[in-house]
C-alpha cells in the first residue's frame, strides 16, 4: 500500500514537471533560454507595401502592418534558427529572398527596402562602443532609393560650422549605415548631409538632446510626395 502511495506520487510530480515544461515552450516555440539574439525590422520599402513580421508563424504585438517607417518591436530570437519570416501585412505570403546571417549574443535592425515582387534585406549590426562621459551617439542609416536625386551617397558632419572640414562619417551609401558619431549630451545636435566629396548641404538633420551614455539611429528616406525634403526617422536602441 504505501509503495503504490509513493509511485502515485512520483507520477503525479512527474505529470506536473511535464505540464510545466511544455507550457515553457508554448513560450518559446524554440527552447527556453535559447533566444540569445535581438532583431528589429524597419520598413522602407516603396510602393506602400506593409509588413507583417512572423516567428514561428505567429505575428506578435508591434510586429503587424508596419507601413513605411515603422520599425518593429525588438524581438528576441535564436540566432541559428530565428523562425522569422517577412510577410505582406495580412497575409500568410513570405516575401522572398530573406536568409539573413546572425551572430550569438548579437543585436540588428534589418532594413527592409525595394518591393513586394523584389525586396532587399540589409542585415546592420547594431553593436557600438559607449561613448565617452558626458556624451551620446548616433547612427545614421540610408534607405534612399533610386527615386532620390543624385548619387545617393553622402557625407556626414556634425555640428558643422562654417568651415566644414574633415566630414565625420565619408560615402554612406544607400542599404548602408555610418558609424556611431559622438555628439554632446544634453543639448540639441545637427547632422548635415552633403553629397560625397562635395561640400553643398543636402540637408540638416536636427538631433533632439539625448541623454550621456545613450545612443540612437536615424533612418533617412525618399522625400514624401510633393517635397524635396528627405524624410527622417528616430530608433532608440534595442534594451
């Protein structure tokens, strides 16, 4: 009698340890403790296609019908098999071409520009060195495209002054970023665009005060319809 009292038991403690576990995973569809890595998709494709980002075939919260210039929540994933999939937004429909490379213990925003029947993904590495005390840094990515006049390559100056001098980030080219460039704490900052090698403003980006130690990116894009300004968009960091 009291054998069968304690295999009851057992069975009892090992049909909860099982219930637990695959509660566990229902949580993460591909292991627990296994999403070491962090990616974020931010949408500048053309044509007004929106975007849906799947994992594991389920559209999470911030992650549905982004339009252009939205960016996605930063997800976490396993970096050998993310599950991650671009869809047209309400669709089941994958967009092709989308077999992206991450590393472990990585962050990346995946910039997602062309359109719906030729999309490009751009896999930028999100990692940075902290700035030094009392300062912030900012990142800038091009997603122009061919719609933008000129070249599409630019020149980045900080704070510039008259006399420009040695640009702080040379020939970003579209589907690419700049490095981090350090600005002021504190205090509103502006980065001017030339075209590269020339020293004429494309435009001035105003830089809202960040606070010491942060950084922050700025996406810049085609002009809207019927302006000649490039548009701008902020991302805080991935935490």
């Amino acid at each position: 009698m009291n054998a069968r009292r304690i295999t009851s038991a057992f069975l009892a403690l090992l049909s909860a340890a099982t219930l637990a576990a695959c509660d566990d995973d229902d949580d993460d569809p591909i292991g627990v403790g296994n999403n070491n890595t962090t990616v974020r998709f931010f949408n500048a494709a053309s044509g007004g296609l929106n975007l849906d980002i799947a994992q594991g075939g389920t559209v999470g919260a911030g992650n549905a019908n982004l339009g252009f210039g939205s960016a996605s929540s930063c997800t976490r994933v396993n970096n050998a098999n993310h599950q991650l999939a671009v869809r047209t937004a309400n669709s089941t429909t994958s967009l092709p071409g989308f077999s992206p490379a991450f590393a472990a213990g990585g962050t990346y925003t995946v910039l997602v520009t062309g359109t719906a029947t030729a999309p490009v993904f751009t896999t930028l590495d999100d990692e940075f060195d902290a700035p030094a005390a009392g300062n912030a840094a900012v990142r800038v990515i091009n997603a122009t495209s061919s719609a933008t006049t000129g070249a599409g390559s630019y020149d980045i100056y900080v704070n510039p002054t008259a006399t420009l001098g040695t640009p702080n980030a040379t020939a970003v080219q579209r589907n690419a970023q700049s490095s981090y460039l350090t600005v002021p704490a504190g205090q509103s900052n502006t980065l001017r665009l030339t075209n590269t090698g020339d020293t004429d403003t494309v435009q001035d980006i105003t830089v809202p005060s960040l606070t010491a130690g942060s950084v922050t990116t700025i996406v810049i894009a085609d002009a809207a319809t019927g302006s000649s300004d490039l548009r701008t968009f902020t991302l805080a960091a991935c935490t």
